[in-house]
C-alpha cells in the first residue's frame, strides 16, 4: 500500500494521508497557518516518534482538529500505510480507579469516531460517558475510532467516570480492548451479552491489558448489556459474573428486536423485572434502556420515574439534553429524604425509650421501611461527596 489516508474534512476533524517516502517529510494545510501550522507539525513529529516511524511522508488538511484528534489521525494512518507500527500513547493524565459503588444515574453514549461529537463530552456532567464503538461506528471506521477513543482518554480528565463500549467479542472487542486500555477507561461495556463466560472472557483480556501496561490489577470495571432473550434469562448468571462486575444495563432496541415485540412499558417489564433482581441478587447497581426520542421530554420523564419505580439505579442517554430529567428521576426528592430522616429518627427515639415498636405518624415502622429509609440518606451523601447534582 503507497498511500493511506484517515480522518474527514468535517469541522473538528482532519484528513492525514501518509505515504512511503526515504526520509520524514511533513506537509501542513490550516487556516491561520503562521500561527497554527508551527504547533500541528510538532505534534505530527511526536506522534510519528512515538511510532518509530521515519521514512514517511504525511500531509494534513485541519479542519480546526484538536490535539488529540490530529495524533490519533496520524496514528491511523501510519499504522496502516506501516503495519508495524505500534502506537502506545503518553497519558496527560492521572486517572485513578473508581469507587465501585458510587452513583450512576446517568449513562451518556458518545460515537467513537466523531470528533465533532466527541468535543465537550466530559462537561456534560454525566456520571458515566460511554464512548461508544460498537452499534454508532460503521465497520469501516471501527480501527480508526478506537484509536481516536484511545487519544481521548488519554487526554480528557473526565469529571466522571469514563467507559468504552466495545464490540461484541466474537467480532472485534478484544481489538478493541488491546488498544483502549492504553488510554485507562474506568470500565468496559459489554453488549450484546448472553452469559457468564461472555463477561469471564473480557475480564481475562482485561487481566492481561492490566498487567501489559502496569495497571492495578482488577481496576477496569464491567457492565454487561443484556439486550437479548437469551441474556434476560442468565441475567442472574451475568450479574454475578465476577467481582469486576459494577452494573448491569438493559438495550431495548435489540431486545425488543430479538424477540419480535414492540416497544412498550409492557412488553419490557419482564426483562427490566428480571434485570433489576438479578443486580439486586449480586449486590450491583442496574440501569434502564436508552429513550430514543430527544424531542420527548414527558416520555423521558415518565419511563424513567416507572424505571426507578421497577428498583433501577439509573438510565442511559443519548443526547446531553436527557441527563437533567434522568438524574431528577433518580435522586432523591426532598420530601423523600424529610420522610427518610423522620423514620430514622423515630426509630432512634424508640430504641432510646427502649419501645420495642417503631410509630410515625401513627403508622408501624417495621424493619424493611427502616432500611430502606437509612439506604436512601446514605445514597444522598454519596450523590452530595461524588458532587452529584438533581438539576
């Protein structure tokens, strides 16, 4: 091959062409080139000496591309003009691992191979973005999008939690998992996932990234999509997988897909019921299918109180619009937490007098309603040290 290119001429993004040449040759195309072309050459050359690569010529036409785009661009390109090149990358920064029980209320998609799309991920103030290279990536830009991803993490400190849904493993998941992990996700979304040995195989993989590249043994979560009739059924299997296992989360599309229903509260209760019990069984947190319709802020609105109703944790987005009307539906409201805190305290009350029954407002206060009371003051406290936010 004497000539490869990676990259679009969209806003954001660039074009790089490399080519065979005897000696490293650069060629800069930017608007503002006096000020801007000086800056874009010198991360070409880091890039490319990272690579070792130096018998090559590249020529970019910028489109306004940030840093990361322009190295993960030229990365794409010279590994496929120069097959072995290996591309590891210099992390900007210092991302440590996660709480494994911290809130995750909202879970917001972002496609992998969109630069455009991609700017300003992080301060949307999710608690989870998932940088998505499966179902929004077309096959023919699976390989550059997980690089671009990789430049990302290693660039962004994310406010949150950071994830990557990868691809299914039967296709190309474990490519994807050797090289974003260069980049230190928080975690890995499965989809697709139908059994426990689907969740032991990626966490083998992940085992063997980890010790690859240093990292803390066990660091990388995994949340599994269960989004088949098959998964539904060894939801339990799933959830329980391993202790790497944070989150279980439901797709509607495919499930619904798979076994010929139509998208309604009641052709999904089965599997979000089972779903929720199955995280509830391994002690994990489980979040709810994805609302399509962006222009729909009442539907949002209820089926994410119904999914918090059902004993989920949280939901996913799919556009930086929904996280508001998603975290108000799954955090507490204030009354709740007054009522909380008045259980409580009538029951410290009672065990003081030493009353063997608990009475508030003239109601029993049994053992369940005390949990669940304490259970949603120590989730508001979470939400109030992770900085998490009702608006």
């Amino acid at each position: 091959m004497s000539e490869t290119t990676s990259g679009s001429g969209s806003k954001g993004d660039c074009v790089v062409t490399a080519s065979a040449a005897k000696e490293r040759r650069l060629d800069i195309e930017t608007k503002g080139a006096d000020l801007l072309a000086r800056g874009v050459e010198s991360v070409v050359a880091n890039t490319l000496d990272q690579l070792r690569v130096s018998d090559v010529a590249v020529h970019i036409a910028d489109q306004g591309a940030l840093d990361y785009v322009i190295r993960a661009r030229v990365e794409s390109a010279v590994r496929e003009l120069v097959p072995k090149a290996r591309g590891s990358v210099e992390m900007a920064v210092d991302r440590g691992s996660s709480d494994r029980s911290r809130p995750r209320r909202s879970r917001l998609y972002a496609p992998g191979n969109n630069p455009r799309l991609l700017a300003g991920i992080d301060v949307h103030g999710a608690d989870c973005v998932l940088l998505d290279l499966e179902d929004s990536v077309p096959p023919s830009e699976k390989a550059s999008a997980r690089i671009l991803v990789k430049h990302l993490l290693a660039s962004i400190p994310f406010p949150e939690e950071a994830w990557v849904r990868i691809n299914p493993l039967e296709t190309c998941g474990l490519e994807d998992v050797a090289e974003i992990l260069h980049g230190r996700p928080h975690g890995i979304c499965l989809p697709k996932t139908e059994s426990a040995a689907d969740v032991n195989r990626l966490a083998d993989a992940l085992a063997t990234r980890e010790d690859e590249f240093g990292l803390p043994e066990g660091s990388t979560w995994i949340m599994p999509i269960i989004e088949t009739a098959t998964g539904v059924l060894h939801a339990a299997e799933i959830a329980a997988a391993g202790e790497r296992v944070v989150m279980v989360s439901f797709g509607a599309e495919d499930f619904t897909r798979d076994v010929g229903a139509l998208r309604s509260r009641w052709s999904l209760l089965f599997a979000q019921s089972m779903i929720v019990a199955a995280a509830a069984a391994a002690g994990i947190q489980a979040s709810d299918t994805v609302f399509a319709d962006v222009n729909d802020d009442e539907g949002l609105k209820a089926e994410a109180e119904l999914a918090r109703e059902l004993g989920f944790d949280g939901k996913g987005a799919i556009n930086p619009r929904q996280i508001p009307a998603i975290h108000r539906a799954f955090s507490p409201a204030d009354e709740e937490l007054e009522r909380a805190r008045a259980i409580v305290d009538a029951a410290r009350e009672a065990g003081e007098k030493g009353l063997g029954a608990v009475a508030l407002d003239g109601k029993m206060i049994d053992k369940p309603v005390l949990a669940r009371a304490e259970r949603l003051i120590r989730y508001a406290e979470r939400l109030t040290k992770g900085g998490g936010s009702n608006a």
